[in-house]
C-alpha cells in the first residue's frame, strides 16, 4: 500500500486470475448428438440380435422390423392405414382444438362461463377418454364416429385449460391501454387478448398432438380395418413382434412431424419473441 | 378542453386512499402530481381518465373538444404498454384502426407522428429491438396519433435512466411549446415536476388530500437546470415531501 502508483504485481503474493466459476445451467441443443445416439443405439441392438444375445423371441431385430415396414410399403397397405389414421387425427384434432380454444375463450373472459364451465372442465378433463370408449361407441356408432370422438374429447379438455390459463395470463395493463384508447370490446379480445394467449395456446397445442396419438391406438382398438393403431394391435395379437415394432416407429415418426409442425407455426406467430 | 374534479374522494375496501380533492386543469397547462409512493398519485390519474370511478365527488370536462380529436384524455403509461407482437407502426395503428379513417388518412397520420417523435426510421421494428427511451417515444407517438385533449401521464421517464429522462423532458417540452398540450403528469421526480409543471399539487401522505399547490410562471423554455429560482421552489417541495415521507414511516411504525 506504501507504492499508490504500482497497481500490479503486489509484493506479497503473486498475481493469479480470478477462478471461473459461472456458465452452465444452460443446457444447448447440439445437433449431431442425437443421431448419433440415435444410430449407434439401433447398431448396438441389430448386433446384439446377430450375435444372439438378445432373443428373437424378445425383441425382433432392426433389420426384421424394417422388412416388415418394406412389406407394408410394397403391399401399398402403408398408405391405407395412414390416410385412415391422418383423417382421424386431423379431424378429431383440429374439431377438438377449435371446440377447446372457444370455449377457453368463453372461460378466460366471462365470469357465467367461468364458474359454470371451468369445475365441470376440471372434473372430466383427467377422466382417461380410453375408459368412455365403449360409452362413445353407443353415442357415436362403431365406425368413424366414435373414434373420431374419443379423440376430439381427449384433445379439447387440454385445450381448454392452456387457452384460459393464457388468457388469465395476459398482461392487465395492456388491456387497460386498449381501454384507455377507447377500442371496442371485440377489438381488445382480437387484438390484445387473444394474440397476448396464442404462446400458451400453442403450447397446448403440443401436448394436445402427442394426447391424440395416444388415444388414436385406443380408438382403432374397436373395429378399425385401417390404422396404424389397428395394424399394430393386429400384429401384437399374432405376436408379430417385427410388425409391431414398425407401427410403433410408424406412430413416433408421426409425432415427430407433428412436434415439427407445431414448432413452425409457432416461429412464425410468435417471431415478434 | 378543462378537467374539474371536484371532491374527489376514493376508498379500496376498507382503505382510504384519496379525500375530497378539488382541482382544475385548465387549457394548455400541465399539472403535476407529487406525493409521497402509494399515495394515490395512479389512482387519481386513473379517476381522470375514467378508468375507474371515484368513491364520491366527480370529474367534470367542460369546453369545446378540439377539432379531429379521437381520443380526449389519452394516457401515456410508465410500463409504455406496448404490444410486443406488433411493430412500432402497427402500434401506433391500433389504436386508429377502431375509427372511422381512410387507409391512407390512417398512414398519414402514422408517419406524422413517427416523423415527429424521430421514429421514422424504425417502423418495422418490435418492441423488444428497442432501447426504454424509444419504447416511450412509441407510446408518445401513439398517444399524439389521436390528437388527444388532455394528456394524461403516470411516471412516463421513471422507467429511463437519467440521460434518456433529460433528452425526452426536452422533447417534452418542445411539444409543449408547439402544441400547448394540456396535461396531468405524475411523478415522484421533483426535477421532472419544476421543469415541466404549470402547476405543482402536493399530495400528503394516504389519505391523499391536497397540501399545496405550488404555480411557476417561468415559461417552460427558460427553465434550465440550473436555475436559482426553480432550485429555490425545488428545495421548497422537497421539505414538504420529506414531512409526509417521515410522518409516513412513524406512522408505519405505529400500526
Ligand atoms: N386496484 C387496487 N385495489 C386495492 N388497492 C389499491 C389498488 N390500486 C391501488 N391501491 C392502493 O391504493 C394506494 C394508492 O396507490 P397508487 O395510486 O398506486 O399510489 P401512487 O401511484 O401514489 O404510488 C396504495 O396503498 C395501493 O396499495
Ligand atoms: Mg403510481
């Protein structure tokens, strides 16, 4: 201290950075990581079906579920179950979604609609859809009808609940400066309500998309000829683990695309983040 | 246009907050409101505006709107209340696309406003590519597309660091000195209060009730920062603040 003009090097100890003790926490997507484990978990499984370590009465190899999938290419039978599959998501679907953020809506914003409608909500909403199936099939009939149902009900009450906890969760004060402008009633729901619910909507939109192909094997359990779910069960009844196997990778492709899907629309809605 | 309040009084439940306030604004002058924090320098503003209505007494418009107004009593709001999923231009076009405007009247005014508040540049731009001063420029900008009557202000610079507050006080007052605005603005800043206020009313501590008004007829232009005068009134406001903020924390203490 005696030396003001020497700021380095103090006499007693020597200099010595300052220990790094931030980062982490942060976890980052790393985009070859995946296929990597991807791949070497299927090489590591195709071995293990080789050289006899896993049974093949246990676990088909890779290669003996992606002959079965050629099968279904080739046969044209893939596109069959598909379209049967695709049609009753997309409609039970999209009815479900737009039938939940109505009537979220109506929650988020009307106290009659929210104290009438958000307990009967929350009391059906964790009844599983998979135990009303046979209830669904009397109401709906046996074909399309029910199954299409089972999967709009499984998909609206999630949608419901994401829409009015978006709402609630609308800055007020954006709301009051919409008032203070004097904007109309349907202006501050369409301008400042809704688009101030869409994250959380879209949100919901993700967990509704993986609940709906959940409940898409359910429902072609009951007198479905096509489907993915259908030709999966038919496989697991005939023990035709290698069939089963391709429905199932079927079936996890079309939640990816899904996934994917939804991650698009939600770059493009909520590019302003 | 002149806002009277007269015996204003307002009660949250069972608390108290504001009694029998009687005030004019008149045509062409801001007022500014100081008061010790919470109170209820927001919740008056939010009478005046007819956001929310007083307990008893009421707020009374009296004149001639001016001409092409589309909005009377327009607020600019210390949190800018921005939309962050639009761009600065379809900020300011919300609040004209409820009235009964022309596209290209509608455009015109946008980039009149965006031209005056030095926006031009950045109308494509979100709000969270802008720094705190621009956002409130913004909702300067939307606040003056509806050529408002009276301008109603709560901490509008309290959100800025100090250099930000300087530069827009300026434009602040350049507006003024254009347009002669009439305005209510809240502050906490007794800066702010002697460089913009017409008239300074002091609000005691909750209940708030009027304790002084203090008038400053130095035009706003030559108020500089320095100035011996508006230094004097300064200190002056600053002793009756003190009072309320210390008869405030007994009183805290007492309960
Ligand atoms: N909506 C409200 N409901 C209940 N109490 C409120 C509400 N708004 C404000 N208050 C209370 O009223 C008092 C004055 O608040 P406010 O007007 O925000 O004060 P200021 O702006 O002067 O700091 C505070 O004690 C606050 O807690
Ligand atoms: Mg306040």
């Amino acid at each position: 201290m005696s030396d003001g003009l020497r700021e380095s090097e103090g006499p007693e100890s020597p200099a010595k950075p300052v220990p790094f003790r931030g980062g982490g926490f942060l976890p980052k997507p790393r985009r070859i990581v995946a296929p990597i484990v991807f791949i070497a978990l299927i090489a590591f499984w195709e071995f293990g079906c080789r050289v006899g370590f896993i049974s093949p009465l246990i676990l088909p190899a890779p290669s003996e579920a992606f002959d079965a999938f050629m099968n279904l290419v080739r046969t044209g039978l893939l596109w069959d179950h598909l379209a049967a599959s695709l049609q009753r998501l997309l409609i039970g679907w999209s009815a479900g979604t737009l039938l939940g953020i109505f009537v979220g809506t109506l929650i988020g914003l009307f106290s009659l609609a929210r104290s009438g409608l958000q307990p009967l909500v929350s009391a059906i909403f964790p009844v599983p859809k998979i135990a009303l199936l046979p209830l669904f099939v009397i109401w709906f009939g046996i074909g399309e009808g029910s199954k299409v149902a089972t999967i709009l009900f499984g998909t609206f009450f999630p949608t419901v609940i994401a829409t009015y906890g978006g709402i609630d969760n609308v800055d007020r004060n954006l709301i009051r400066m919409g008032q203070s402008f004097g904007l109309s009633k349907l202006s501050i729901i369409r301008k400042i309500i809704l688009p101030g619910a869409l994250p959380a909507i879209l949100s919901g939109a993700r967990i509704s998309a993986a609940i709906a192909i959940i409940l898409l094997v359910a429902a072609e359990m009951i007198a479905a000829e096509y489907g993915v779910g259908a030709y999966i069960l038919l496989a697991g009844s005939l023990m035709a683990t290698d069939q089963l196997i391709a429905g199932v990778a079927l079936l996890s492709l079309m939640g990816l695309v899904f996934a994917w899907l939804i991650g698009q629309a939600e770059k493009y809605f909520l590019k302003w983040r | 246009m002149d806002l009277n309040l007269r015996h204003i009084s307002h009660h949250y439940d069972e608390v108290e907050v504001l009694r029998d306030i009687n005030l004019d604004i008149r045509r062409g002058q801001i007022v500014c409101l100081i008061g010790p924090s919470g109170c209820g320098k927001s919740t008056l503003l939010r009478l005046i505006g007819g956001l929310e209505r007083p307990t008893g007494g009421e707020v009374l418009q009296s004149g001639e709107v001016p001409e092409g107004c589309l909005n009377p009593l327009t607020y600019i709001f210390q949190d800018f209340a921005l939309l962050p999923w639009r761009t600065v231009e379809a900020n300011v076009s919300l609040v004209l696309e409820d009235h009964d405007l022309s596209a290209a009247a509608r455009e015109a005014i946008i980039a009149d406003v965006l031209a005056r508040t030095k926006l031009a540049d950045f109308r494509k731009a979100y709000p969270r590519q802008l720094s705190g001063g621009m956002k409130q420029r913004v909702a300067i900008a939307r606040a003056l597309s509806v050529r408002p009557a009276v301008l109603l202000m709560d901490e509008p610079l309290s959100a800025l660091d100090s250099q930000t507050r300087e530069l827009l006080m300026d434009d602040l007052v350049d507006l003024w000195e254009k347009e002669q605005y009439t305005a209510a603005y809240v502050t906490h800043n007794l800066n702010e209060a002697v460089r913009l206020g017409h008239r300074i009313v002091v609000l005691s501590r909750r209940p708030g009730e009027i304790r002084e008004i203090v008038e400053i007829d130095m035009p706003l232009s030559d108020r500089r920062s320095d100035n011996s005068e508006l230094e004097a009134i300064q200190k002056r406001l600053w002793n009756l603040m003190r009072e309320e903020a210390l008869a405030a924390d007994r009183e805290l203490l007492d309960v």
